[in-house]
C-alpha cells in the first residue's frame, strides 16, 4: 500500500526534501514524481511553518514584526490542515478501489494523512539537530547531547513510519475501517470566531 500511495521510503524522500528546500527554496519539485505530491506539499508546509515559528521567537524586533509572523503561522496551519485531510481523502478513495466496507468498527485514533505530517515534522527536527551537531561554536558536551537527541528523533520517526505501514495494512485486511477526520478550525474562519465577527 505504501508503493501505491507513493509513500514508500518516506523517511528518505523528506530528508532529500527538506535539505534541497534549505539549499534552494525556490526548488519545491525536487522529489516529484517519486513521492506523493499531495505527501510533498505538506512537507513544504511544515518546512515554511517551521520557519516562521523561529522568527516568532525572536525578542529584537518591533512587536509589529511578530504580528506579522503570527498570521504566516496561521495562514501556513490552516493550509497544512487542510493539506492533512486532501491526503486522507486521497488515501481513502485509493482503499475504496481494493477494500470492500469492512465489517469491523474498529477506527485509528490519528489518520493516516496525520502520521505523514508528524513525519515530516520529525524530518525537519532531525535536519536541524544535525545542523546543531555540526556547529563549530559549541562544546564537545552540547554536540554529544544534540547527537544523543538526533539519534532519538530519527527513531521516533522510523516507529512513526511502521506504524503508517501497518495502519494501511490493516485497512487493507479489513481488521480498521478509515476514517477521515475534520479539523474545522474556527480561529482561521470570520464567521466561526467572534473577535472576528462581532466586529
């Protein structure tokens, strides 16, 4: 299923992803074709996300500058929500072309659209640990430390990565139904938040 997907070597794909996108941000189809586009996109969310989360921890700038940030922050979340649940979706009408309605009520508490995002997070967490292991300002302490957290992430992101395989796995034998989930993000919706609408 992770072939069919284009989720295969997902650790990999988004390593090569996420190092070209730090060396050329401009080269945003490095990795088309090989992987899921819509898998691609959300990395490339997450990876613009994650720098403007640095910049909002900035303290040597005008607090209008951090505004600024907050709303990159929110238009980038919303769009990688949405980017979350187009993968689901895309997941669950490649299953319905090989699965037959399950007769098991049995749901995953986090989709499948939701693993491949924490990946890609984990992704961007192992690149910059890396970076910060390579730093030629810190101590032998500091490196091993951040060289310790490196090898960490990089397993919690492979356990990450089998549990996807097995959730697809057991959809496709039947043993969980797919579920796709809705955020509904109400901050981001003028007519759902009412500092917004009570305007």
């Amino acid at each position: 299923m992770l072939k069919t997907l284009k989720l295969e070597n997902l650790e990999a794909a988004f390593d090569c992803a996420v190092d070209r996108w730090h060396h050329d941000a401009s080269d945003f189809d490095v990795l088309e074709g090989i992987i899921n586009p819509l898998a691609l996109e959300l990395a490339w969310r997450n990876h613009l996300l994650w720098h403007e989360e640095d910049k909002a921890r900035r303290t040597d700038v005008d607090d209008s500058a951090i505004a600024a940030v907050k709303r990159a922050i929110d238009r980038l979340n919303q769009q990688r929500n949405d980017q979350i649940e187009k993968l689901d979706e895309a997941i669950l009408a490649e299953l319905s072309k090989t699965v037959t309605e399950p007769a098991t009520e049995t749901i995953n508490s986090e989709t499948p659209g939701s693993i491949v995002d924490r990946i890609s997070i984990m992704s961007l967490k192992v690149y910059h640990m890396a970076e910060d292991s390579q730093r030629d300002d810190i101590d032998a302490e500091h490196r091993q430390r951040s060289l310790h957290k490196l090898a960490v992430l990089r397993l919690q992101r492979h356990d990450l990565y089998v549990a996807l395989a097995q959730l697809l796995a057991d959809y496709l034998a039947g043993n969980k139904r797919m579920k796709p989930y809705k955020q509904f993000k109400m901050y981001n919706d003028p007519a759902l938040n009412p500092e917004l609408y009570r305007k």
